[in-house]
C-alpha cells in the first residue's frame, strides 16, 4: 500500500495522555496533552524510500557573499542524502529553474549523480525576482510521480515574495500537505510571516533565519541529515469523538506551536485525520480540546479516541501505530473538578507566548508602543513562568525587563533587526514540562491500538 512502511523498519510509536478528566457539573469543555514519541531503526541502505529537493533563491539580491555560501550549503546537503534517494536542484527566481537534473524529474544519489549536481551547483547565478508560489509549484511537481515514502524539500530565501498575495494563497492551499518544507531566510530583507506560512501549509519545523551566511552549510546539512532520519511518511493523528460533540482546536504545541485545528479530513465516521508529516525518533505533544453535552454526576464519557495512524485508501486498511483515550467524568468535588493539569496549563502558556510575542512585533513595527509593551511584557512574564530561558533571552534583546514576573518592561529605542527577526521566527519553538512525577499514571495505550 502507499506511504506503508515495512514492519521491519517501521518506528514503534507511544501515545500517552496527560489531563484532568474531572469536570464540575455544567461544563463541557474537555482538555488533554496528547504526547506522541516514536523510535526509528537504524536505517541502513536505501531501506526508507525518500525523495529531497533542495530549492535555492538566486534572485539578483543573492549576489556575492550570499550565492557563494548558498552554493556551498547546498553542496553541504547533497552531501549528507543517502545512496539511493531521489532528488533535485532548483533555482528560485522569477521561475523555478533546474540545476539538477536539468529535466524536470528526480534522479537517484550515487556516487556519478552526487558528483554531477555537486558540479551543476557551482553554475547557480543571481538574478530576476522573487517567486515562492513558482518554486512550491515546481517541487510538488517533482514530487508528484513518487507515490511513497519521504517527500521533503529546503527552501532557501533572501527577501520578499512578488507575488500577489492571492496567487501565493492559492499555490499554498493546491500544494498543503503534498510534501514537507522547512524554510531558511538569510539576511533581514525577508519575511518572517510569508516562510511561517509555508511552513504551516508544508508541516515544517519553524522556519528558521540565518543571520551570518558563514552558518548556512551547517545549518543545510543539519536539515538534510534530519529528513534522512525520518523513516514513516503521511503519518496522521486521528481524533475520534462522541456524537454531537465538537472539536474546538488541535494543536502542535512542543516542539513548535502549529494550529493543525482546519486541516481534518474525515476518512471514518466521527473522526478527523489530522496531518503530522514524515517521522523518524522524536516525540511531539498535542494540546487536543473537545466540547462534549454536559453530564450528571458521576457520569463517565469517552470524549475522544486518539489513534496515530498511516491511513489506507478511503479509510480501507489503516495501519494504527499507537492510541490512548481522553476521558471525561463529572463530579461535585469541587477541588478535583477544579484542579488544572500541569501540562495542559504549560502549553496553554506557551502558544499564549507565541502569539504574544508576534503581536507585540506587529505592534512594535506598526508604531503602538503601549500594545508592543503590553503584549512583550505578557510574552516576558509567560516565558519566566514556565522556564523558557532561551526566549526570555531573546526578549531581553528587544525590551529592557523590570520585573520579569509581572511582565513589566520598557520597549529599547532601537532594536537590530536580526535580534528582532531571530525572535519572531523562534516565538513557535516551546520548552516541554518537567518530566511526570515517579509513580504518576498517564493514560496510555502502547502499540496498535
């Protein structure tokens, strides 16, 4: 079947289910931390079926120091892809040129194709415009004839779209969910929004701003590295829920914030497919909210069955990988229908100090200095709550902080633009809950469920 591992070589996946299943009588809102963590093999050989674009901005703003370490971070790539993957070379301007092969395919790694487009690479010229709908396109394109298997393309850029919004909206509605993007900006003529937007469409892990193009080889090479990692593609969490029951939102919370609430397909009766990319050893948590019909005391509900699954066609045959259920049962007892789960209140913190951070920008560059110290503030007081050091950091670069636990701070008159895009573009990375106290019990159901 497609996107079916072989069971050798499958990763063996664990759901487990953090929540307070306690609810006062009336209310109906039902919230868990779903926690998915997978173990891959060791892969050897061409085993894994993947495929690698590698997509290159040589608009004529590339020129000089930026091409030439460019073309080094792709050479870095090409280098790190295992024999036996397919793969391309494209040159993004106001089309979406071939490198490698210079015909519109992919072409397998060995040591002839390798030395080849390690070679092609040092043809990469600047000029024209800037064109990411363009290149999507061309990637989805070269992706299209591979039916299975890893499908995973880096995007690099160093400025602003000049496409019209539309015509990108389109071109990132028609390619979601066709293959995996993670996204680089070089420089700080780009826009974060516009690569946050690819990689919402695209299941990236966050994009990422490279600010000395001196990194970009090792950062190209740590991609590519990590999508040869992945071993099971078209992986789905699927949330099924009682009758008349509502899914609020599901969310990627750790290790990045990614709302996935409009992307359901429903492929059984009473659940939704949520897409969650290419897997190899890694664990991601989930922050799953359902509204239920309000019980009697005592009452005791399913509210949603969680199943990873890689989905067979038309809901024919599913390959189920793990499951756990999240529950709900009304009470009196006030202080347990009252009581907060410690993981589900850090995640709530940690997507609230994304946005805070995002909106306190906006503002900021907007010129609203008491909305930009309002929501920075927020955004200081939510990431020293919950220990995220690294953004309380990078905050630090963007307003002096008085008192990091009530969020009070005073914007700094100037600002370098890459302290300020370095943060935007990590506002979706969070920091994971300490680990569950010994002898705790989650509710979990390893293995196929």
């Amino acid at each position: 079947m497609p996107n079916r591992p072989d069971q050798a070589g499958e990763p063996e996946f664990r759901v487990e289910i953090d929540q307070n299943r306690f609810l006062p009588i009336g209310r109906s809102e039902v919230h868990a931390v779903v926690s998915v963590a997978s173990n891959s093999p060791i892969l050897v050989g061409t085993s894994v079926r993947a495929s690698e674009v590698i997509i290159i901005d040589t608009s004529g703003s590339m020129y000089g120091e930026k091409l030439n370490a460019a073309k080094q971070a792709a050479r870095a790539a090409i280098e790190a892809l295992r024999d036996g993957v397919n793969f391309a070379v494209v040159a993004g301007h106001r089309t979406a040129q071939m490198i490698y092969p210079t015909e519109q395919h992919l072409v397998k790694v060995d040591s002839e194709t390798r030395a080849e487009a390690l070679a092609a690479v040092g043809t990469l010229r600047a000029d024209g415009g800037t064109r990411m709908g363009t290149w999507l396109t061309r990637a989805a394109e070269l992706f299209t004839p591979v039916d299975e298997g890893i499908k995973h393309a880096i995007l690099l850029t160093d400025g602003q779209n000049n496409e019209l919004p539309e015509e990108f909206e389109r071109v990132l509605r028609r390619v979601a969910g066709t293959f995996v993007c993670d996204c680089r900006g070089v420089g700080t003529d780009w826009k974060v929004d516009e690569l946050r937007r690819i990689d919402a469409a695209l299941l990236g892990g966050g994009p990422g701003i490279i600010a000395d193009p001196a990194d970009m080889a090792a950062d190209f090479r740590a991609m590519a590295q990590a999508s040869m990692g992945k071993s099971v593609a078209d992986v789905a969490l699927r949330l099924w829920t009682p009758h008349n029951a509502v899914v609020r939102y599901v969310k990627q919370v750790a290790p990045t914030v990614q709302d996935l609430s409009g992307r359901a397909v429903e492929r059984v009766a009473q659940a939704g497919d949520y897409p969650t990319g290419s897997w190899g050893t890694e664990s991601r948590d989930y922050h799953v909210c359902v509204e239920v019909s309000p019980g009697d005391p005592g009452r005791q509900l399913r509210a949603g069955w969680v199943r990873v699954v890689i989905p067979g066609e038309h809901g024919i045959d599913d390959h189920v990988l793990a499951s756990g259920n999240i529950l709900a049962e009304w009470t009196t007892d006030e202080a347990r229908a009252t009581e907060i789960n410690p993981r589900v209140a850090h995640y709530t913190g940690q997507v609230e100090l994304a946005q805070a951070i995002q909106d306190g920008l906006a503002a900021r560059r907007d010129g609203d200095e008491d909305v930009a110290t309002t929501r920075l503030g927020r955004a200081v007081a939510l990431a020293h709550e919950s220990g995220n050091e690294e953004t309380a950091k990078l905050l630090e670069r963007v307003v002096d902080v008085i008192d990091p636990v009530t969020g009070t701070v005073r914007l700094k008159p100037t600002v370098d633009k890459v302290d300020e895009m370095t943060l935007d573009t990590n506002s979706t990375r969070t920091v994971r809950t300490r680990p569950r106290p010994s002898g705790e019990e989650p509710g979990e159901s390893p293995g196929p469920g």
